[in-house]
C-alpha cells in the first residue's frame, strides 16, 4: 500500500537539460548531492544515499516537459531505472513508485 509512504516531488517544469535535471533530483535527497552519473542514480535509488527508507513515491510533475527538455532517449533510461526501483522491478526492495503526471 502507498498510502504511508512519504512523497517527493519532481517539477519537471524547473529544469531544462540534464544538468539540471540532476540538481533538481538532487534537491529531493536528504544530504546527499547527484551530479549525474546514471550509475550513481541507480545505486542512489538502492537507498542510503538521502532517500526514504522503506520505499516512498516519486511524483514527477510535467513530465512531458522533461522528455522534451531531457530528450526522448535519457528520459526513457531515467524512467526505466526509476520503474526497475518499483514494484515488479529487478530492483522492486527499493519500493519506489512512479508517478508520471
């Protein structure tokens, strides 16, 4: 159930290349800073690193905005990381769920 679990919000309104997609991320982690490396996201999302223990959801508002601004193909290998992280995932113990708005 994802009805306890905390929520951080992602604008993908507030970012226009993946730079800034990064610090955008990096502002929902608690402590810890991203600087981009895709598999330094991926083990940021395994825990430990300023996310949520026991799973919590991603709400990623205007995500259109951030396909655009991202491109096509790095948005589709961050949702497809972020999906690995959540349920029926190889990663499904991080217990991130996606929300794409």
């Amino acid at each position: 159930m994802t009805d306890d679990l905390p929520v951080r919000t992602l604008d993908g309104a507030s970012f226009t290349d993946f730079e800034g997609f990064a610090a955008a991320f990096s502002r929902l982690l608690d402590g810890h800073t991203w600087t981009g490396n895709l598999d330094a996201f991926n083990d940021i999302l395994r825990g430990g690193f300023g996310t949520p223990e026991n799973g919590w959801i991603l709400r990623w508002t205007h995500s259109a905005a951030s396909r655009a601004a991202l491109g096509p193909e790095k948005f589709d290998v961050i949702v497809e990381i972020l999906r690995d992280h959540g349920p029926g995932g190889p990663e499904s113990a991080s217990g991130i769920h996606l929300e794409l708005s």
